[in-house]
C-alpha cells in the first residue's frame, strides 16, 4: 500500500430550519444534484441507498469532463448524525471519512462537518512535500465545501439554489 498522511477539515453552518430537512437534503437525490459535488445544471447522475452499507455517488459534469464522486454510508442516526465514505477514483483510490452531526437550536439547528482528508504520497517526497500537500488538501477541500455549504443552506431555507459557483 502506498503511503499516505491525513488530515481533518472541521466546519460548523447554522441553518435556519429543523436539522430534518439538512439531514435529507444528504441522502435525497433530488436535493443532492443541487449541491452536493455538483449543481443541477451540470449533474448527470445523483443516485444512492441511503442505508448503512449503501452507497451513492454524484457524476458532474464541468468543462467537458466528468467528475464521479462516490461513497458508502457508515453510520446514520436520522436527523442527528450521517457517516460516509468519499473518494474521486478518477484522481486516487483514497477515500475520506465524512461525519455530519446536526443539533437542534432554539431557532432552526447547527450542522457540524468533519472531514478526514486521505493524502497520497508521491515517491520521494520530502516531510516539508508533505506539509505542504496536507495543507493545500486542506484549504482546498474547505474552499469547496464553503461553496457547497452556501448552496445547501439557500436549498434547505428556500427550496433553490441560484449560486452557480
């Protein structure tokens, strides 16, 4: 097995609306083509078996290529905590933990994100590569996820998404 270092992303959102309606728009389809990896415009596939065990996966479609997320289900404890795994095999055969935990507010609920990021080894890589590697997953993986979370928390409190990224 190759070598690999990990790092981990933690986000917290508040939205404006029960912690049901976020925990579905995880798992239900036709919510997660709006945000999820991908936007309804450009998604080609948004499908999954949102059971532990199951698996889903998201195929966008950008700049004339194809992007195909996919992962299992871990754990689920609707509407409290959702657990999946994440990988793109186009790019490695790493795959991330996502944990999501979601807690009722007095107005609406707070969504906590976790992400344990996997990062591949090239061969002959230094500790300051690596550093350096972690990091760039890192922020990358969290710049994503602000855009992805701006679209969640419209389609969860609207019904829509009109941020295009």
């Amino acid at each position: 097995m190759e070598k690999y270092s990990t790092t981990t992303l933690k986000m917290s959102r508040n939205f404006d609306v029960m912690p049901e309606r976020v925990f579905d728009a995880w798992l239900n389809p036709g919510m997660m083509r709006k945000w999820l990896f991908t936007l309804e415009g450009t998604n080609k596939v948004a499908r999954n078996d949102p059971q532990v065990g199951g698996t889903w996966e998201i195929i966008d479609h950008r700049d004339g290529k194809d992007y195909r997320a996919i992962g299992e289900y871990l754990e689920m404890d609707r509407p409290n905590k959702l657990v999946f795994t994440f990988k793109m095999p186009q790019f490695n055969e790493a795959a991330d933990t996502i944990t999501v935990e979601l807690k009722e507010l007095q107005k609406g609920c707070e969504m906590t994100f976790l992400q344990n990021i996997t990062v591949p080894h090239e061969d002959n890589w230094t500790q300051s590569d690596i550093e350096k590697a972690l990091g760039e997953y890192h922020d990358g993986s969290e710049h994503g996820w602000n855009l992805m979370f701006m679209g969640l928390k419209e389609l969860v409190e609207t019904g829509q998404v009109s941020y295009k990224g």
